[in-house]
C-alpha cells in the first residue's frame, strides 16, 4: 500500500477544506449584519459559531418553534446558541393553521419554508438586519428538497453552499472546534414522518414526537424515525440498531408504550433508516385497501 499517496490526498483533502471555510469568514464579513434561520442541527450550528466569531456581534440567531418540532431539537438549540455567546430568540410559527400544509402535499416543505422565512424576512427588517441566512450545506442541492425554491424567492442566502462546503466537512470542521453537533444525526421536521397525502394533525405530530423520544430514551443511537401510518407506525432506524429494537425485552416496551400513544400495529423496517422513505410512499389506505387483507 502506498502510504504516501494517502497522505498526499488527505493533505489535499485539507487544503480544500480550509480553502472553503475561509471563503464563509469573507462571504460572512461582507455580510456584516444578519440574521440566522437557527435550527440546532449541524450546518445551522457551525454556522452560528463562525458568524459569531466573524461578526462581532451583529448576528441574530432566531429559532421557529411550533408543532411540527421535535422538543429535544427546541431545546438544543437553546443550549448551542448559549454555547456560541449568540443573541438568540425563538419565535412561534403555526404552520398547523394552514389546510395547504396540512393537505400534506408533496411540496409541504415549499408551504412551510415560504411561510417560516417569511416571518423571518419580517422580523429581520424590524430588527435591522438587511440579510437573512440559513445552514443549506453545498450537499443539499443534490436531495429532493422543494424548500430551497421559498429560500431562492426570499432571497435568502446559504453562506455554506456558496462557500462550497459539504456535509462531511462541516462535520470535520465542527470537531475542530470541539462543537458536540459534529457528530449529530441529520435532523427533519416530525411533518415529514407522515406520508403525502395523509392530513398533518397536531395529535399525530405529538405522537412521533413521544414514540421516538421514547426509543432514544431505550438507549436507540443515531438516525430514528416512526413513520406514521395512523393505526400503524413503521419504525426505522440505523442497521446496528434493528437488532436493539427486536430484543424481547425491548420490544415489549415498545410495543406497551406506542400503544397507549394510539398506534394498534408496530412495525420495524428492517431495510433501515433511509432518507426521506416516507416521501416515495402512500398511506397504506392510499395504496387500495384490499391489497394484503
């Protein structure tokens, strides 16, 4: 094996890296004064704690918080804006007022997002910040992601994406600054555990909301979502995981909780967590219910 070749590539590796995340201080420092779409996660949280470091002050992080957000998501970004010294508010939003999201279409994100950065476009011209930014990474052009058309109208900007920084970056960069989001799993909104299609309700929001609190709190490591089917939910979590969730012991506690939460059928998807699943599938009454009787 030849070493030096490895090591010549790292190096390379590095030098890119560090290229782009020079390239956000200046996007950052020309910006001068912002305000930051702050949800928590790991691109929102690197970039909080650069702009911090960059603009001296003239950051305001703001958090929208409504049903559709998992509590312990509500409270981590509490912790990380304390963490960076950021001046940070939270603000409520209530998507759940609007029967267009909670038709719960295919574009549910581009009704949400439209109207989440909406608000914050409002708030930002009160508050005096002539830019408003967000922690879309330079990875996330390539997934289905409908929201990133309501950024584009608002003219929100994504100083990640235009810096050219990926997701594994951000990670690597986040440890180098000792931030305990680096190693976080992605985080979405409870709305996408519902299929398209299927009505969005505060109840079944609530529902995902205890049912995966629940699983971590089983001792369920990294990516984990319930998919909510109504009477039926399909749990999916990281492969090394599957085999927690199936233990006796475990799955009767499972099984005992969800279903004093209201579901009647847990199911474990033993293909695993995949990204965005939910999306490619109806509601199994959508799919004609006499299919599997």
């Amino acid at each position: 094996m030849d070493h030096s070749t490895d090591r010549k590539t790292d190096r390379k590796t590095d030098h890119s890296m560090n290229r782009k995340y020079e390239a956000l201080k200046e996007i950052l420092r020309q910006m001068d004064r912002v305000l930051l779409a702050f949800s928590g996660g790991v691109d929102s949280a690197f970039l909080l704690r650069v702009a911090s470091e960059e603009l001296n002050g003239n950051l305001l992080a703001v958090t929208a918080i409504s049903e559709t957000t998992p509590a312990h998501e509500q409270e981590e970004a509490v912790r990380i804006a304390a963490l960076c010294n950021a001046q940070h508010l939270t603000v409520e939003t209530h998507e759940l007022n609007d029967p267009e999201f909670t038709s719960n279409p295919e574009e549910k994100c581009y009704i949400c997002k439209k109207y989440r950065f909406g608000l914050l476009a409002d708030l930002a011209v009160e508050k005096g910040y002539p830019v408003v930014i967000d922690g879309t990474n330079a990875d996330d052009s390539k997934d289905f992601r409908p929201g990133m058309r309501a950024l584009r109208e608002l003219s929100v900007r994504s100083p990640l994406a235009e810096a050219g920084l990926t997701k594994s970056e951000i990670r690597a960069l986040s440890k180098q600054l000792d931030l305990p989001t680096w190693d976080k799993p992605a985080y979405a909104c409870l709305a996408t555990r519902i299929p398209c299609g299927s009505s969005i309700t505060g109840e079944r929001l609530s529902r995902i909301d205890r049912a995966e609190d629940f699983l971590r709190g089983l001792g369920v490591k990294g990516q984990v979502r319930v998919r909510d089917y109504g009477e039926m939910c399909r749990i999916e979590s990281a492969s090394d995981m599957i085999q927690t969730i199936a233990a006796p012991e475990i799955r009767e506690q499972i099984v005992n909780h969800f279903s004093k939460i209201g579901y009647k059928f847990v199911t474990i998807d033993l293909a695993g967590y995949r990204m965005g699943s939910v999306v490619r599938q109806s509601a199994p009454e959508q799919n004609g219910s006499k299919q599997g009787r």
